[in-house]
C-alpha cells in the first residue's frame, strides 16, 4: 500500500484527513504535517523525513504539499531524489480520496498518475458545467 504524507500551511493537512476519513473511513499510513509561521524550513524538513519514514510500508509514499513554491513545497526539494517518493504539489480533497481508493492496488507512479488526474478532472466552473450538460 502507498502511504500518504500531506504537508501544509497550519492545519490544512489535518482537516482535509479527517475529512477524508469521513467519507472513506480511517486510512492507516496517511499522517499529516503542518508548517507554522515561526518555523524554520530546516525543522519543517526534518518532520517531513519522518513522516515519511512513519507510512512508508515497502511500496513508497505520495507527499501532497498546498501550494507550488511555498514553504511546504520547498521544503520537500532535498527528498526529490528519493526514487520511494513521489511530491504532488496543489492537494485537493478529489487527490486526497482518489489515492485511498487506489492506493493498495496501484504501484507508487500509477498512484501518483491518477491522483493527478483526479485534481485536475475536480476544477470545474460548476456554472460552465451545467450549462454544458444541458
């Protein structure tokens, strides 16, 4: 199974976790990581290495972050190499809920693929939407 890291500004990753989880039920190895104003990028950096560690069970781990170039995202720019880890860079709860369903019967890039798609399929005008589906 692909374990889950979501890094966030304040407590975004936490409350899209249970979200998730009360509409898929509790997940193991997804844990969340929040990134306050007063804390160094060296610190935030480390916690995400350990998050990491604490889902990946042998078959690699998604790391969500909100926000391409933000503190989150630039924090997760030492572990590109990290061939078990794959960062997704502007989380939604569509991506969040595409993952959990996929996630034990996909490989890691596969994982990582969908959930992509499944964010990007998510943002819709809704207006446009209706009016298209008329």
């Amino acid at each position: 199974m692909v374990g889950i890291v979501i890094v966030s500004h304040k407590n975004l990753a936490e409350t899209l976790i249970d979200t998730a989880a009360s509409i898929m039920g509790h997940q193991d190895d997804i844990t969340s990581v929040a990134f306050f104003p007063h804390e160094n990028l060296e610190h935030l950096r480390e916690r995400i290495v350990v998050a990491i560690k604490k889902v990946d069970s042998e078959n690699g781990v998604i790391v969500f972050t909100d926000l391409l170039g933000g503190s989150c995202c630039n924090a997760c720019a030492e572990i590109l190499d990290n061939e078990r880890v794959v960062i997704i860079t502007g989380l939604n709860l569509a991506m969040v809920l595409d993952v959990m369903v996929h996630r034990r019967l996909s490989n890691l890039q596969e994982v990582a693929n969908l959930a992509k798609l499944a964010g990007i399929k998510s943002i819709k005008n809704l207006k446009e939407t209706i009016a298209t589906n008329e």
